[in-house]
C-alpha cells in the first residue's frame, strides 16, 4: 500500500484572509520599530558595536516574523503571538542604548523583558498555553523579575541617569542582587520544567520535543550564566556580550518554526477543511492516519477500530489493538457514529492538550473510520483462517507423528516377538513334521507382515526424520529412489521446527514419486538451501515435463499444507525438457519446544 | 559371552533376553536408557553390546550415538545396533575407521534366531555383521553411478554383497553352495573390477567394499 503525501489543504477563507491583515498590519509595525531603531541607535561608536546593533534588530525581527509565520499557520496557537511578543520586547530593548529621551526611558523598563517572553515562550511550547500551575507562576515570576525587580536598577541609578530618583548606590546594589537571585531561580524552574516534560513525553513526541527543549534549557541558562560569570570573570566587550547572547536567542525562533514546518504543532479548529479533503479523496487507512497526523500537529497518532463481534479493538492488519492505559502523555478519544463505537483515535496530551479539539476531529472522521473499520473487520477474519488452517497442518502433522511412533514402538515390537514363538514352535523337540513346517511359514509371513509396517510406518513418518532431521531424512529418501538422485544442501544440520521439516521433506517425497510416476526421468535433482528466515526445496528432473499442481492430488494436498504455513508452491515445465517442483517454507513461527 | 542389551520396550527386551541366554550368551545387564547402558558398560566391562537406537532420554537416535560413543571410548566392546529401520548415514558412521566387532541389523532379524546368534558371534569375535537391506540398498545406490559395478556378473554382485555384510569366505561359499576356492576367485576378480586394495583380512575388506559402496564416483577407474 502506498502512503500518499499530504496535499496543500487548507483553502484561503475569509477568516483566513482577515487573519493575514492582521499579522501583516502587526509585522509592518515591527519593520517600523526596526528602523526607528537603526535611526536613533547611537552609531559611529565602532564598526564592532554598530554590528552588534544591525544583529539585535535582526534577531527581533527573526523573532517577530517567525512568530508571525507560526501563527498564521496555526492561528488557533497562542505560541506565534507570544513569539511576536518576545520579538517586539527585543526592538524595545534596544532603546535602553538611545542618547536621550522618552524611548530611552522605555528601553530602561524593558532591558530585561526579552527573558521573561522567552521563558514565556519556551513553556508554553507547543500548544501555546501554560498547562501545569507550576508553570504559569513561573512565567509570571518571570515578568514580574523583569519588569517590578528591574526598577531599583534604574530608581536608584547615579544622578543623570534616566528616570533615577535617587543616587542610593546601597539601594541599587541591594536591588541588582535580588533581582539576580530571582531571575536565576526562575531559569533554574524553567529547566527543571522542560527537563520534566521531555522526560514524559512520549518517544516519538520526543524526536518533534527534544532538540527544542534541549536547546531551550541551554538558552535560558546562557544568558544569566554568561551574565553572571563570562563578564567577571573575563574582559569582554559588553556589546560583545550582548551580541552573543542576542545571537544564542534568536536561534529559538528558528528551531520553533522548523517545528511548525515539520507540523509539529496542533492545527485544530480548521476540521470542516480536514472533512472537505476527506470526501474528495477516498480514504485509505494510511492516509487517513496520515491526514489525522497532520491535523492533530502529532505524528504519533494512532487509530484503531471497533471490532463488535470481537468486543475489542483491532489495528488495520485485523490484529488485536491494546489501548494505552491512560496516562500523562497518552490518551484515547473514542470516536462513534450516532451512538455506535466504531473507533477511537490514540494520541499524544503533550501536543493536545485539550480532548474537546480532539473529540471534534474524531466526530468529523467517524464514517471513514467506520469504513476503515470493516475493511478491517475483513483483515481480521481472514487473519483468523490463515491461522486454523495453520493449525489443521500442526494438528495433521502431529498425528502422523504419533501414529508413527505407536507403531513404531507397539505393533512392530509385538510382530518380532510373535515372529520368535512361532520361530519357537518350529524349532521345538517333540513337534510333528507338519507343525514344524506350518510355524516355519508363519513367521516367514510375520516377517513380511513387519516389513509391510516397516513401510507404512516410513512412508507416515520417516525414522530418520524423528531421529536426525531433514538432512538424514532426505539422504535416506534420495538412497532409496531406483534413479540417480543428486542431492544438494545448503542446510545445517540444526533441527528447523518439525512443522517445517516434516512438510519440506514430504514435498520432496511427493515430488519424488510424480517422477517415478509420469515423468519417465533418467535423473533427478534435490536441492534444499535455507536461511534464518525460511528454507527452499527444489526437485528438478530431466523427464517428459507436464505436471501440474491440478494433476496430482498428492501435491495439491502439498501446495495446501504449504500455503497454510505461509509458503508457497509451484511446479512448472524447464526450458529444456523435465519439470521443477519448488516450495518456500518460511520459518517464522519458530516455536522452540516443539522440536525435539 | 557377556552380553548387555538395551531396548526400552519391556517386552522386547525380556524376549531379546531370553533368546540370547537360550542361544549359549550370558546376559550380564539389560538397560532401559542410553544413559544406564553407558554406564552398565563401564561398570560391568561386557563382551558384546546390544543396543536399539531410539531409546529414551531423547527417543531420537540416543542409541546409535551410545554405539558411536562406546567404539571411540572403549573399542574392546563389541557393539551391535537394531534398529526399525535401517540407513547408511547410519552404517558409515557405525564403521567409522575400523569394522571390528560392529554390527548393524534390522530388529526383525532377532526372530530368525539361529543365524541372529551366529551374526552376535560373529561381531563379538571381532567381525562385523552389516544387515543384507542396508547393503542391498547401498549396493543399489552405487549402481546408479559407478559403471563399473554394473559391470559385476550377477554371481560377482552377490558376493560383493555378502562379503559388505562382514561374511568370511567360507561362510560365503555354505551360502551360494560353491567351494570356497571360487569364492577367492570371484573376489578378486571384483577387487580388479572395482580398482580395490587386494586384503585377504575380513574387516578390512569390508571397509573398503562399504566406502565403495557410499562414496561417489569419483576416480577414473570406476568411470572408464
């Protein structure tokens, strides 16, 4: 079956356009911070420094448009606005380097702000919300650090400085170290979060997850880190600094929209759009899956089917399906048509949080699934009749093996001691004539009567094939067939499970006796290679051709036995004369205590 | 001769029992396993072992491989092996490099119970008793590829048979109710045919006859 890709589905609306002049009005006003910006920066001060400013207003802008972008395609995602958010704080800061004026005033309040959006925005990622309470008083900790901590820092400044009130150098210090201590705890939760939730999450959430959190936990700790230690304890350039940790943030917006590129993110609300797609393209379980994938911004989603008859629930191969049990990053969405259970959608709480979003896609894909579902209804019964006609095999083999060794060890015992009282009798003193003569005949007969049982007992379950194996099996039939036989193997000398064994040698017995039969051969090959997998077998002859699997019962029964072990079976004509009978038994349902 | 014989079936093995002890053996253990014969044998050091090959502990081919381990362990044993059914893969193995004190026969031969003891004799003597099925079978075999046994007279065929199933010359020559002198005759004239060393040695010879006999052609002289 082959996966279709996902097509462009989502057709421009009128909400959507509406949408778009909206962030097109928001994204114009971050180009015109942008050049306010570049217009009042205090340039000339070196070629460095006035990198470092180009670099700062391109990383806001980074900021601002991925953010943009992110919530243009999932506008029912809070996390794009937050971005956009982060990257206008970022145009805010750099006023806190203006010469003069109320700009200047706004950069000082918001020098710090840039953090706390980021912290924001990497805990709310991926949904956009804040789910735990943990995580929300951490966020707003985080703003209030940045915005209330922050005022002593700029109140109690040297005279002259912007919006100082009072030369208070006790003050300031008192106040940077709070609202260092703060903000560093603040990092230290936000690790500690995300850590957590990648911990949690599933594993295939954690490839979309990972290398987004990882990267995030490095962020958060860099800035206040190289802060803190790189320009103490080194001479650096604060604009150096500030160009580093600039630099280091900005690659979080870029991470987040690769992640909204490989849909990372859920797009709900849009599933009239996602039920338009399906009518038009008739759903095979593959796509559906795929599209739900993509809908629901998770490519871990599974989906099974309601069997009725079975009362539970079967994936789209018709095998059993167990449910998650409900936990922290699994969960289960049961989806009905009218009040009938066809279904249920297996998803990921990490990336859908809210079950009414996936309820109301599970609603609008009911009657694919129902579908779905008794083409998987199908799978599962013919699952089911690939299995009992295994089993007749099993049963049938294990028959023959028992009746063998009965008369193995019962019957033909019992023939050898009849055979020697009557050889007794013969032997006896004061027998007459005519006794003697009688018994001698009777155990001549109880000897051909064993060999007859000796015989059938071969022909049921060769000894050989008890004792050693396919290998010794084979070598003794080929001994035994009145033409020259060449016999190949290509086999270890381990016993194969006795299913197998017991099948492939009698393919090649029954092969073998077509030959004698009808082909009117002057020579006969037997091949037998094998691998982990399965073993093949093949007899070739060099006779008049023209046997058929319909020609003979003997092996069409074969070919039936064969297949219902999951092999196959033909027989057809050489290019030069003679016929081949081939077969592939695979070896998959291994079973170690049944060999001997 | 001190016999040890090992058969799991009850009954067969009171009835073999009973004929060898009325045959003039001395039946000194008789064992239920692979196992207990083994150890029988090294305990009681018999003359002669006489052994079926699917016994328990595994009921496949347990007591060939106690036959096989008793020849490499203690060749001053006798072994002989009855089987249901008889195979060359099985033979060749018995014979491995030496065919003294070996035999290899169909169960069903223990109700002809005068040539049965003298086969158990023979073997315990140091000779070799090959059942006349397996030879006849391998003896068959050859003939599909080796041109020069289809060259043999049918009278040559059966001696090469007989003398494949460890008998000596004189033996075969009460058989086929000639003098034991064409016997010698008939002999070489096979050991020309076939390209063997000359062995006037009873189990040598038939250890060159049976890896004749099992080995494929293969040299020129049995093709030209």
């Amino acid at each position: 079956m082959t996966v279709q890709v996902a097509r462009p589905m989502w057709a421009r609306t009128s909400l959507t356009s509406s949408l778009f002049a909206g962030l097109t009005a928001i994204g114009l006003s971050a180009l015109l911070l942008g050049f306010i910006d570049f217009a009042l920066l205090p340039w000339s001060s070196g070629v460095r420094d006035d990198l470092v400013f180009v670099e700062g207003v391109s990383s806001a802008w980074v900021f601002v448009f991925a953010g943009l972008l992110a919530w243009g395609r999932r506008p029912n995602n809070r996390l794009g606005a937050i971005m956009a958010f982060a990257g206008f704080a970022f145009l805010l800061d750099l006023f806190s380097t203006f010469t003069n004026g109320a700009l200047l005033a706004l950069g000082v309040i918001t020098t710090t702000l840039p953090l706390a959006a980021v912290v924001h925005l990497l805990l709310a990622f991926p949904t956009g919300t804040l789910r735990s309470r943990l995580a929300r008083w951490t966020v707003i900790a985080g703003y209030l650090v940045c915005l209330v901590l922050q005022s002593p820092l700029y109140l109690f400044g040297p005279a002259g400085a912007p919006l100082a009130v009072a030369d208070r150098p006790g003050l300031l210090k008192a106040g940077t170290w709070v609202q260092r201590g703060a903000g560093l705890l603040v990092m230290m939760v936000t690790t500690y979060i995300l850590a957590r939730r990648w911990r949690d999450s599933s594993h295939r959430a954690r490839r979309v997850l990972g290398s987004l959190y990882i990267y995030g936990v490095f962020a958060v700790l860099f800035v206040p880190i190289s802060a803190e230690v790189i320009a103490r304890e080194f001479t650096v350039n604060p604009y150096l600094l500030y160009f580093a940790q600039t630099l280091e943030l900005a690659v979080v917006p870029v991470l987040f929209t690769v992640a909204v590129l490989r849909g990372g993110f859920a797009r709900t609300g849009e599933a009239h759009e996602l039920a338009s797609w399906l009518a038009a393209d008739a759903s095979r379980p593959p796509v559906l899956v795929h599209g739900l994938a993509t809908t629901l911004g998770d490519p871990s989603v599974e989906l099974v089917y309601w069997s009725a008859d079975a009362e539970h629930y079967v994936d789209d191969g018709g095998s059993t399906a167990r449910l998650p049990a409900d936990n922290e990053t699994r969960a289960v969405q049961e989806i009905r048509v009218e009040s009938r259970l066809v279904g249920a959608l297996i998803y990921d709480t990490t990336l859908n949080p809210e079950p009414k979003d996936v309820a109301a896609i599970g609603r609008v894909v009911a009657l694919a699934v129902d579908r779905e579902r008794l083409t998987a209804e199908l799978g599962a019964s013919r699952e089911e009749l690939r299995r009992s006609r295994a089993r007749i095999v099993e049963a049938g083999n294990r028959e023959r093996r028992q009746v063998a060794l009965a008369l193995h060890d019962g019957l033909q015992g019992r023939l050898v001691m009849l055979s020697i009282r009557a050889g007794r009798i013969a032997s006896a003193q004061d027998v007459t004539g005519a006794t003697e003569v009688e018994a001698a005949k009777l155990r001549v007969e109880l000897d051909e009567a064993a060999g007859e049982l000796r015989d059938v007992v071969h022909r049921i379950m060769p000894a050989a094939l008890i004792e050693r194996g396919l290998a010794a099996a084979l070598e003794d039939l080929a001994d035994r067939t009145p033409l020259p036989t060449t016999l190949s193997m290509t086999l270890s000398e381990e016993r194969l499970p006795a299913d197998v064994e017991g099948l492939a040698y009698f393919v090649v017995a029954e092969a073998l006796t077509n030959v004698l039969k009808h082909a009117d051969a002057g020579q006969i090959a037997i091949a037998v290679s094998g691998d982990a997998a399965s073993i093949q077998v093949r007899v070739e002859d060099d006779g008049v051709g023209g046997a058929e699997v319909n020609s003979g019962v003997g092996l069409r029964a074969m070919r039936d036995r064969v297949n219902a072990l999951d092999g196959w079976l033909r027989i057809e004509g050489r290019p030069h004369g003679g016929t081949r009978v081939e077969a592939l038994l695979p070896l998959h349902e291994l079973d170690p205590l049944s060999t001997p | 001769v001190r016999v040890i014989i090992a058969e799991d079936e009850a009954l067969l093995r009171e009835g073999l029992s009973l004929v060898l002890t009325q045959g003039g053996f001395d039946v000194v253990a008789a064992a239920a396993t692979a196992d207990d014969l083994l150890r029988l044998t090294a305990e009681l050091q018999p003359d002669l072992v006489v052994t079926d090959i699917r016994m328990p502990p595994d009921r496949t081919d347990d007591g060939l491989r106690a036959a096989l381990t008793l020849r490499r362990t203690m060749p001053q044993v006798a072994v002989v092996v009855l089987s249901q059914h008889l195979q060359r893969r099985y033979a060749v193995e018995l014979l491995g490099g030496s065919s003294a004190g070996v035999g290899y026969l169909l169960k069903q031969r223990i109700a002809d119970v005068e040539h049965f003891c003298q086969d158990l004799r023979r073997v315990g003597a140091g000779g070799t008793a090959l059942d006349p099925d397996v030879v006849a079978m391998m003896v068959a075999r050859a003939r599909t590829d080796h041109r020069a046994l289809r060259r043999l007279t049918p009278r040559q065929q059966q001696v090469l048979a007989l003398m494949a199933e460890g008998r000596s010359n004189g033996s075969i020559a009460r058989d086929l109710v000639v003098s034991e002198k064409a016997v010698i005759h008939h002999a070489s004239r096979i050991y020309d045919e076939l390209g063997l060393p000359v062995s006037g040695d009873d189990h040598r010879r038939v250890l060159a006859v049976v890896r004749y006999l099992s080995e494929k052609a293969t040299d020129e002289s049995a093709e030209h």
